[in-house]
C-alpha cells in the first residue's frame, strides 16, 4: 500500500489549557506512514489530551496539526475518513451482536452494502473472535471488547491508526496477537500511534518512541537506537546455581563491578556498558560460576523512561 512520502501526523507548537491549567505546552510530534510509533509519559503529561486532538475530539488552542494531511479542526469529515481510533475506554452497544456491531460502524462510515458482510467476518477473524459471529457483545469479556475495539478501529481500513491503551485487559496470548497485527499493519504502509504504559511490550512494537512530559516532547528516538546500549551504562542483574554470597564475594573484589547489592538467587551490579557487562560475564565463567540469568534490570525504554520522569521522584 502505497502513501505519500510526507508525515501521517504532524504536530507543531501545539497548545491546549484547561482553565489555568496547560495539558499541552508546546508540544511537536511527527508521525511517519509505514512504522509504528509508541507515545510514552508519565499521568498527565498531555498523552491522551494529543490523541483527542488528533482525532477531531478536541480542538487545540495554538499550534499547526495535519492528519493524514488534513486539519482536524476545519476538515474533520476528511480526518476521520483517513484515521482508526481506539481510545482507553470505550462503550459497546451491549444489545448487539459483536457482527451488527461492527456492521454499525460499517454503515456510519458508508461502506458499500455489498462490501459489509464480508469485511465484518475478516475482521472478527482477524482479531480472533470470529467464533462469536452472532452472539451479543454483553458476553464478551473485557480483553474481548478490547480486541473488538481494535476490529472497530480497522472497519474502514484507516491509513493512520491512534490506540490509547490498546493492551489494557488483555492476556498474554492476545497481546502477542495484538503486537503481531500492529506490525503487519505498519508492513503494509499504516501510521501507527500507540500510547501505553507496558513500556516492555512497546519495545517490541515500536519503530521509534516519543517521550513527553508536562505537556512538551522532551526525548525523540529509534528503538534500535535505544536497543544498541547506554553510554552511560545500566544496572545488569546476575543469577547463579551457586551460593549467592559467593557471587557477591567476588564481585565485591572484582574491579570495575560497579555497586553489587544482593538479591533473592543472585545479584545486581553496575551501571555497566554493554561491553563492560560482557567482560563481566566472560570472567564469572571463567571464574567457575554457572550463570543462568545474565541482563539488564531495565529494559531500554524503561531506563529512558526513568531517566525522564527522574525530576518526579
């Protein structure tokens, strides 16, 4: 699926107060066709205030905001043509069944009746639920109107995709589900924009991350540039078959170890570099000791995510 080499979303000096209170400070965001991108701060930083904007919900105060090249506020019609939005918590029509449901949102963005049906079925299958065609949405559980609502998003085959919390209430198996969906639809040329706080999952979605705090953008990056390790090293957590004490023994002695502290099977040292952690590796193996738990306390975008929200401690 072929996109127009410009930003799916473009947020530039975006304003929105409420009362004295500013939600948005002068945000910028830049969206791009074709990767998914995480949006990641603390409560109330402005995340879900941006993505009402986005989705014509909101109007902003000041700043320049396009969606799929059109403005939210004076062309909202052609916004929503072009986006799926998901919000954190959504109703459903209990009464209906999960297909007339989705055949609602069908008809209200105006697919062509001959076209209806079948779309209906791809997307319940989509987002396995296709064995409840029929049956009424009240006796879906929570992570089932959760997956519902991504079907929901995806009825008129949006080309930029907001989802606010989109993981909430689903279990392991259908996160994966979910994760696998989101990449192949940034595969084939969808504007991804996801906002979550299982900063872990994230790290296997996204393409790049948007860190904003207080209303402002204030980190931008690659995931893999997050990935490839810290200059400034991280804390790496050790787990032995041996005596814990005695792996803290030795790294006690070991120069360039860091602070080791003892915990519960092993124990964490650091900050190490990637380079530094496996040297440190290469001598514990040397030294004897059987390791089967060697890596970082945080994950990337955890350890970014700290270290943004360190002021807030």
């Amino acid at each position: 699926m072929a996109y127009p080499p410009v930003p799916a979303i473009e947020v530039h000096a975006v304003t929105r107060s409420f009362g004295t209170e500013f939600a948005l400070r002068g945000l910028n965001l830049t969206v791009p066709y074709g990767e998914v991108t995480a949006l990641v701060g603390p409560n109330g930083a402005g995340k879900t205030t941006l993505l009402l904007i986005l989705a014509t919900l909101m109007a902003p105060d000041r700043g320049h905001v396009r969606v799929a090249g059109y403005d939210p506020v004076t062309q909202p019609e052609l916004v929503r043509g072009s986006l799926g939005w998901m919000p954190d918590t959504f109703g459903v029509y209990d009464q209906l069944t999960v297909d007339e449901y989705l055949g609602f949102f069908a008809d209200a963005y105006r697919l062509p009746a001959a076209e209806k049906a079948a779309r209906v079925r791809a997307l319940l299958a989509l987002v396995h639920l296709d064995e409840y065609l029929g049956r009424p949405v009240h006796v879906l559980s929570r992570g089932q109107k959760q997956r519902l609502g991504v079907a929901r998003s995806l009825v008129h085959s949006p080309r930029v995709l907001l989802l606010d919390e989109p993981a909430s209430g689903l279990d392991p198996r259908s996160r994966v589900e979910l994760r696998d969906l989101l990449r192949s639809l940034a595969a084939q040329g969808v504007a991804v924009l996801v906002s979550s706080h299982i900063l872990s999952e994230l790290e296997e979605i996204a393409d790049r991350v948007v860190l904003v705090d207080h209303g402002l953008t204030v980190g931008e990056h690659r995931m893999a540039d997050l990935m490839g390790g810290s200059a400034m090293g991280s804390r790496w957590r050790i787990r032995t078959l041996g005596p814990p004490d005695d792996l803290k023994t030795f790294l006690d002695t070991r120069p360039g170890a860091g602070t080791v502290t003892a915990l519960p099977g092993g124990v964490e040292a650091g900050p190490l570099t990637d380079t530094e952690a496996a040297d440190l590796l290469g001598d514990l193996v040397t030294g004897g000791f059987k390791i089967v738990g060697f890596g970082p306390s945080e994950s990337a975008l955890e350890s970014a995510y700290m270290a943004m929200t360190e002021n807030r401690r």
